[in-house]
C-alpha cells in the first residue's frame, strides 16, 4: 500500500544490466570502432575520478550561517509598512444603509481576522458596525467579550476615517414601548465574494434595517482584487486592534524580563489535543492516549480514514517538542538561548518536553516568568492568548511548529511581517518528515547537515511574493507596504500628511451635514460615496 524510493537522500546512483551476448558479427573495422568508443568513455571516467578526488561535492555542502544574524530583523529590501490610502478615500457617509452585527466565532486569532472582515464589508456596504461579539462557545469558554480583550475607544477612533461603529444597536419605539432593535439573521456563505455584501445583504439590510451575520469566521474572500480593501484589513489588523492596556502592560512587562539577559526566541508548540486530532497524528502515544485522541476528532471534526505515516510524509504533523530542539541545535543555537514557550496545555505529559528542555533549559511561558497571579485565572482564555500573541510579536525571533489551520502562527508571521519584517523560522514539516524517520530507523548519518540543509533553505521574514496557499493574513506584501523609490508607481509611498487629508476630509463631511444648503446635495450624492473606492 505504500512504498519507500530507494537510493541515497541526496540522488540515485545509475546503473545499467548487461543485455543477452551476440554472436561476432563484424569485422576488424567494427571491433576498432568499438574499442575507440570503449577507450573515450574510459578517458572520460577516469577524469571524472580524478576530478573528485579531493574535492567538496557543492550541493552537499551546507552553508554555514551564522545564527547570530538571525536575531536581527530581515532585510527589508526598501520596504517599509504603510496601510493608509493611496487613492481618494472619503469618509463615511453621516446616513448609512443600516447596522451590520457579526458574531465572531473560533479562537483569538480567528476572531481577529472576522473584526477585520467585518470592517471591510461595513466599508462597502455603507453600513454602521455594531461592535462585534466574540463567542463565547468556543474552544476558550471565555466571556471576556470584545470590550474584555480590546481597547474599545482606540478601535472606533482608529477606524473613524472608514466606517461608523456604535456598541450597540439602538432603541426603538413602537406602540408607545421602547426596545432594542431586532436584527434580521443571515447564514454568510464561506469566503463570500464582495458582491454578496453589496447585493443579498444589502438589500436585506436596507429591508430591515439591521442584519445579523453569524457565525462569521472566513465568510469573506481573503484574496480581493481591492489593495485599498486590503489596506483597510491591515489597519484594522496591525493599528485597530490594540488590546486592553492591562494585557499591554502585562505583556511588556515579560517581555522586559526575557530581554534583560539579552535576545530570546518565542516559539508556538502546537502539541496540544485538539491539532493532534484533527491532523490524525496519533501513533506516537500509548494506547490510552490514543483513545482519548480518536473519541476527541470523532466527536470534532468529519469522519476521514487518516494513516500516520502518510500524514507525517506530506508534512501534516505538528513536530514534537523534541523535533524542534534538534531543528534548533542543528541550526546552531545553543543551550545558552532563551525560549518563550506560547502553548496551551501540551498533550502527553511531560515525557515530551523532557528532552526538548534538556537541550534548552532555558524555557519560560507566561506563568514562569510573568506575575503569575494575574493570569491563574484565564491562563487558557483570550487574555492568556493575547498575552501570548504580544510576546511573541515582540520577541527576536518567532517559530511555530505547525502553521496549518493555526490562525495563531498565521497572523502572528503576518504581524512580525508588518511590524518590521522582524525573523521568522518556518519549518518545513514535508522536507523534514524523511530526515526524523531515516533517523528514527537507526540511519543517522548526516543528520544535522540534512536539517541545516532544509532550514536554511527557507524564508526568514523578508518580503516576500504571496502564493497559493498562503493567507493574506500571514503575508500582506505588497498591498500593505511600500517604497520610498520605488520603480512601480502603484508601491509609492503615501505623503507624509495623509491623516490630515483624511482628517480634513471628514471635518468638511461634518461640516456639510451642519448646512442646510448642503442637505439635498448630500442625498443625492450619497450613494455614489458610499463604494469608498
């Protein structure tokens, strides 16, 4: 059923079988044409022999990297980060079409990407955002809520030059009684294209005057042919978006003690339950722990036949803690490095760090080396995650160990990206996979120069062009970036005073809607102001 290619890792050795003996057929004309043919190829294989003998064969050889390098930030390539308006961007309308709610389903970091969704499709259906609602039925069982996560006045500030958001829906009155708007509830198909919030939802919006969106995680399309859309998710994402000042300060305060004993490394250990499960990665736990691995995917995700050992060839297994040790020490880290560990709770006890730890003693979570007290009571909710993401945005250099559907490595490689192309070690798991088995199989030999092979083949966290599948979220080169000299007009830097373009913009918006004058105008122009592109 499945199979292993032989020959050594780094090619295969040729070889041809001697076909059935003819009978002499020729004559002495032929037997010299022969022995010619014979004599240039054994010239010819003799120089090749003597040509190797001494010498280093180049695609073996590896590279040596100094790792010294890696803890500073990569080079930019003339590049720098830059979300605002490149084109006429006006303010939002003072009327809008309705209210837009969304309820924000998944984990922190899937919850991000939904907010910045959200203000996209606001943007483009002249909607006033409702603030938006984070489930609290998710993996976390946290009720913290937006206002619990998210410094709320930063966010509406932030984004006040491109949508209307409110807290909350407004009071009606009908029958002499005063209630809350009812909002009409919508199922938003997956990865929607932009056309479905300007037609169906629109018009149901206008209908009712308030729509509900739920649940609302990858209901809009990440690849848009709108860089202005896409400018306007990274200023949500990377400017919006600012968590609560006591989650900053916390945040800040670890970071102060990893990096007063000098650079350290954070790393995403995503060997937990639930991406155990659902990538099917099971055989390397006892009998007991498997069980509880089969009755969790069985009871969480779709009934799919999983074999371990095709899973780990194709790169679908999280690395062990172990794995990424030997990854770190082949690459040239020593014991002396400072680990940040961002992980929840780590499946399969602590047998699977020991050796991890023994390699890296110096290993810290936010419970180590943090005031502990302040997080005892949601170490596993948003407010452990977020502390978590901060970190590992500020660290020197980032590695998570499985970037599948993990939303938190994705956004957060899109963050330190943003944030000033800042190192990023990506391994890859396809590459690696054949080099833990040979080893594993007791074939060792060259082992560290096998990884070093693959992990320094790899991208470190310079712009780089996006392909298919990677999200717009990890990766928002070029739309949300720009060069001061740039050889494409479309990459040149916005002026210096563009938020004073904007800001001028929405005085003389305000200022209008104060002038009766003005009043019919503004109607009848309405509509065509409210595409924003």
């Amino acid at each position: 059923m499945f199979s292993r290619r032989g020959g050594d890792i780094w090619g295969r050795r040729g070889g041809g079988g001697v076909g059935g003996q003819r009978p002499l057929k020729h004559g002495m004309k032929g037997m010299a044409a022969r022995l010619s043919v014979a004599l240039i190829v054994l010239v010819i294989c003799t120089l090749s022999l003597f040509s190797t003998i001494g010498v280093t064969r180049p695609s073996n050889r590896v590279e040596v990297v100094d790792v010294n390098k890696l803890w500073r930030s990569a080079n930019p390539g003339g590049w720098r980060p830059s979300s605002a308006p490149r084109s006429y961007w006006p303010p939002p309308p003072k009327e809008s079409n309705g209210f837009l709610r969304v309820r924000c389903n998944g984990g922190l970091n899937q919850q991000r990407s939904a907010i910045c969704n959200a203000v996209v499709a606001a943007r483009i259906m002249n909607a006033t955002l409702v603030l938006p609602e984070l489930d609290t039925n998710s993996f976390w069982r946290d009720e913290s809520g937006f206002p619990g996560i998210y410094d709320v006045e930063h966010f509406i500030e932030a984004l006040r030059y491109d949508i209307h958001i409110v807290r909350s829906l407004p009071e009606v009155s009908s029958k002499g009684k005063t209630k809350k708007m009812k909002s009409y509830q919508i199922r938003p198909p997956r990865d929607a294209p932009l056309s479905w919030y300007t037609t169906f939802a629109l018009e149901k919006m206008k209908e009712h005057r308030a729509i509900y969106l739920t649940p609302f995680s990858h209901r809009l399309a990440e690849d848009i042919d709108a860089p202005e859309l896409q400018r306007l998710r990274c200023r949500v994402n990377y400017h919006a978006l600012r968590f609560k000042p006591h989650i900053m300060k916390l945040s800040t305060e670890i970071v102060d003690k990893l990096r007063s004993q000098g650079h350290f490394m954070s790393i995403h250990l995503r060997f937990e339950m639930d991406m155990l499960a659902f990538a099917g990665c099971v055989d390397i736990f006892t009998p007991k722990e498997q069980k509880i691995l089969i009755k969790y995917r069985k009871e969480n995700f779709a009934e799919k036949e999983l074999v371990y050992r095709e899973r780990r060839l194709i790169g679908k297994c999280p690395l062990t803690p172990e794995e990424v040790g030997r990854i770190l020490r082949s690459m040239g880290f020593d014991n002396t490095t400072r680990i940040y560990i961002a992980a929840g709770e780590l499946f399969g006890g602590d047998r699977f760090m020991k050796p991890f730890r023994t390699m890296f003693p110096h290993l810290e979570n936010h419970s180590t080396v943090g005031p502990s007290e302040k997080l005892e009571e949601n170490a596993r909710g948003l407010v452990g995650s977020a502390v978590d993401y901060m970190v590992c945005l500020l660290s020197d250099i980032f590695m998570p160990t499985y970037d599948g559907p993990s939303n938190f490595a994705n956004n957060l490689l899109g963050h330190r990206l943003y944030y000033g192309f800042r190192t990023t070690i990506q391994p890859n798991r396809k590459a690696l996979a054949p080099i833990f088995m040979d080893r594993e199989e007791g074939r060792a030999a060259d082992f560290e120069d096998r990884i070093r092979q693959v992990m320094f083949n790899s991208k470190f966290g310079g712009p780089h062009k996006r392909v298919h599948p990677e999200s717009f979220y990890t990766n928002s080169w070029p739309e949300c970036f720009c060069q001061m000299s740039p050889k494409d007009p479309a990459d040149k830097c916005p002026p210096d005073n563009i938020m004073e373009t904007l800001d001028g913009q929405l005085q003389n918006e305000e200022s209008d809607d104060l002038d009766p004058s003005n009043m019919s105008n503004k109607s009848n122009n309405s509509a065509s102001r409210s595409t924003g592109d």
